[in-house]
C-alpha cells in the first residue's frame, strides 16, 4: 500500500467514527462531497479496502511476454552488446519484428544491469513564454559560482534581472549561494525604486523547501489550519506581497542564464584590467559595472508604464529580510535567544510595553539590525540579561582519622576548637547475659 492509499484509508476511518465530516474528508481527499459519500457507503458495504482502485497488483495488460522479453535481454548480452538502447530499439523492429519503445527496452535492460554503452538525455520540449510586457513585472533571480578574480577562489555572484528588458537590477558577490546575499539584492533593488512585483527562482532551498523530502503535516495539522513551514526569504516576500515562482528547469530562467554566459565572459576581464583583487573591490566595482552594463546590452519594455513596486522603508526592510524565529515569554517575562537570556523593556518609542507569561513573540536577526523582538506591531530592542554565577559550595578539607580498635569512637577531629574534640564517650561492657 502507498502513501497515498493509506492516507485515504485513514481519512475514510476518521469519516466513518464520525470524527471528522465528509466537508473536510472532500477537503482532504480533493473529491466532491458527493463521491466522499459514495467512498463512505462502499466502505461500509464492501470493507475499508474495497475503497482501493481494483488494479492494484494486476499485471498491465500491455507488459511483455515472457519469451519476448528473454528474447530482447540475450540478444542485447550478445549479440547487440555495443549497441545503445536507440539502436537497440531500431534493429528489433527492423531485423527481428520486435516492435518495442527505447524506454521499454532500457527499462527491461537496466533491470538486469545493462547500461548503454553511449547514454544521452533526451532533450526536453520547453514551451517558449510570452515575454513580458512591462519592466517592473517580473525579474529573475539566481546565483553563478566562477572563479570571477581570475586567482582560483570561487565566489558566488547573487544577481537579479528584469524579464522584460534584460536590465540588471542588482549583482553582489559573497563566497557562497546564501540567504544574506539574496538579501543584499533586495535592499539593492528598493534603494533604486526596482522592486518587482513577481520572482521567478529556482528551487534552491532559499527559496523552497523540497516538498518530497520536507515533513509533511498531519491529517489533523491540516484540519486545524497550521500551514507548512516556510523559508524565510519566501516569508518576506509574502509579507511585501510579492509573488514567488519556482522555475522546474534552467531554460525557464532563460534569460539570468544568458547573463551568467555574458558575465563569465567579460566581467573577470573587466576587473583584472582594474585591478580588482578581493571579494569587497569587486562588490564596490559592481555599482559602476551595472550602469554600464544596462546602456550597453538592455532593451526597452513593449510597453513604457513601470511595473514596480512603491519603496519601501529601508528599517523595515531590514527588519523583514531578516531570520525570524518563534519564543515564548517565561515566567520571569525574559526569553532564551542564542544561548542568552533577554528581556523587553518597559517602554519602546514612547509606548509602554506589557507582556505576559506565555505570549508568543517573533526574534529577528541580521547582521543589520542585530537583535530585535517583533510584539503587537512593535519592534523592540531586547535587554540583555546578565548570566547569574552558579555558587559552588567551598569544598571542606578532609578530617584525619585514626583507627584504633575498629571503634568509631576513636575518631577524634584534628580541630581543635571543635566541641567534640572534648568529647570522650563512654565504652559500653558487652555482657554474656541475654535481656528478657
């Protein structure tokens, strides 16, 4: 049984114990409320089972025969041993009337461990897009790593570019494809007024999380409303509202990717001829470089009317490209945040700050803003609390014992101040008589 078809199993169980209705069976299933009625009734009838699509486990009606099969695996060990699975295909039909598809026979091959010998990727069919109207509309984002320096460091360069007219709208370098760099190029763009209204990316988990390998939420997560966890440069883009795309391969981003060719080509040239040696020269190089690029190589939008987006507060941008976590408020109204304890103060701006135990609150950090606490539409700097020094008992020096008798009245302290160096009880006489 797949995951699939457990989880409608499990979805129909909880539909017939009543424990969820068929509004949110449909809901969860993705069928009409009607056909969860008609899953209900023949669960009911037939078994939980019978719910099942009645192939599961039937041979397909168009899977090889046997001798046929056997028959494609010795001739490809002998006598087509150097063939590749295309030319394979090809002389079965031709010489032996065997008419089978390439992927059939490197399927039947790669089952027994035969590989060809030339393998090639098919090219995919990619269904050319309409370019966009407007600049402002859409800009494309990724990053390229190259030796740029021309000294065998790698470094990432992080750029975004407008689809419309292939102006460059931000380049910065950093030594690796990071959340910090991305943000780099969104504080970029608003400070010269080119925030686009969408993003197309990849599928870099900057971005996205891999839905296949990322935790799924539970049935009952997903009736409670909690949403799956986010990346935080998609949460800040939610927040600006602008929308983000996720490219399924390299030419639907067509157009960044041509921009690598072109910068891999001239770029490294163009700063070695200036002179430019560390990560931090060419960041600054990066500035003039873009101006020159957009006279030399964009073109105008279809259309004159600019598509992008009012600018924003350059704090509250910081504040929003930042990494945010959840805490809660404990009961001596502090947090835990990096190994340190804080606590918000009794005023922020003018307005007096009130917390309770157990309110949740929002931790942003970055190398720009530092730690802030994001409360009631308030953002507040944090006190730090001073770390409070264990105290450790003062270990006591030993006595000194001396045995004498293997009496433990004769260990007499080495103090003598002490009340018990005075003492000298009394030897008890043990006696042969037995008490009643």
């Amino acid at each position: 049984m797949t995951k699939q078809d457990a989880r409608k199993v499990t979805i129909i169980e909880e539909l017939m114990e009543k424990r969820i209705t068929a509004d949110q069976a449909a809901k969860l299933l993705e069928l009409s409320v009607r056909q969860i009625k008609k899953i209900k009734a023949q669960a009911l009838s037939d078994g939980i089972m019978s719910i099942l699509h009645k192939s599961r486990g039937c041979k397909p009606a168009n899977t090889l025969d046997t001798a046929t099969s056997a028959a494609i695996i010795q001739l490809s060990k002998k006598e087509l041993r150097e063939y590749n699975f295309t030319h394979t295909a090809d002389v079965l039909a031709e010489e032996r009337g065997i008419f089978v598809s390439v992927s059939t026979v490197a399927r039947y091959l790669k089952e027994q461990g035969i590989r060809s010998p030339k393998a090639k990727r098919r090219p995919k069919k990619h269904r050319s897009r309409d370019a966009r109207l407007h600049e402002g509309a859409m800009a494309q984002m990724d990053a390229s790593t190259f030796d740029w320096l021309g000294t065998g460091s790698y470094l990432h360069l992080h750029g975004a570019i407008d689809a419309a007219t292939g102006r460059i709208l931000a380049l910065h370098f950093e030594k690796e494809e990071t959340f910090e760099g991305y943000c780099e190029l969104m504080f970029q763009m608003n400070h010269d007024t080119h925030l686009p209204r969408e993003f197309d990316t990849d599928g870099r988990t900057v971005f996205s999380y891999d839905s296949v390998k990322k935790q799924k939420l539970t049935i009952a997560e997903e009736l409670a409303g909690k949403r799956e966890k986010q990346p935080h440069f998609a949460r800040a883009l939610q927040e600006l509202r602008i929308l983000l795309i996720i490219a399924g391969s390299a030419q639907a981003k067509g157009a960044i990717e041509r921009l690598w060719g072109t910068l891999q080509d001239r770029l490294p040239k163009d700063m070695k001829r200036n002179g430019i040696t560390s990560r931090e020269q060419a960041n600054a190089f990066l500035k003039d470089y873009i101006s020159y690029y957009n006279r030399k190589f964009s073109v105008p939008a279809a259309k004159k009317e600019k598509y992008y987006l009012p600018k924003q507060d350059p704090a509250l941008m910081q504040v929003i490209f930042s990494r945010q976590e959840t805490r809660k408020i404990d009961t001596g109204l502090s947090f835990s945040y990096g190994g340190k304890k804080y606590r918000l103060p009794r005023y922020s701006d003018d307005q007096r700050v009130s917390p309770s135990v157990h309110d949740t609150i929002v931790v942003a950090c970055s190398e720009q803003i530092g730690i802030k606490v994001l409360y009631k539409g308030l953002v507040i700097t944090p006190e730090v609390l001073s770390a409070v020094p264990n105290k450790r008992r003062t270990p006591q020096p030993k006595m000194k014992t001396s045995v004498q008798n293997n009496s433990a009245s004769s260990q007499i302290p080495a103090n003598s101040n002490s009340p018990w160096h005075i003492y000298k009880p009394k030897r008890s006489t043990l006696t042969g008589s037995r008490r009643g």
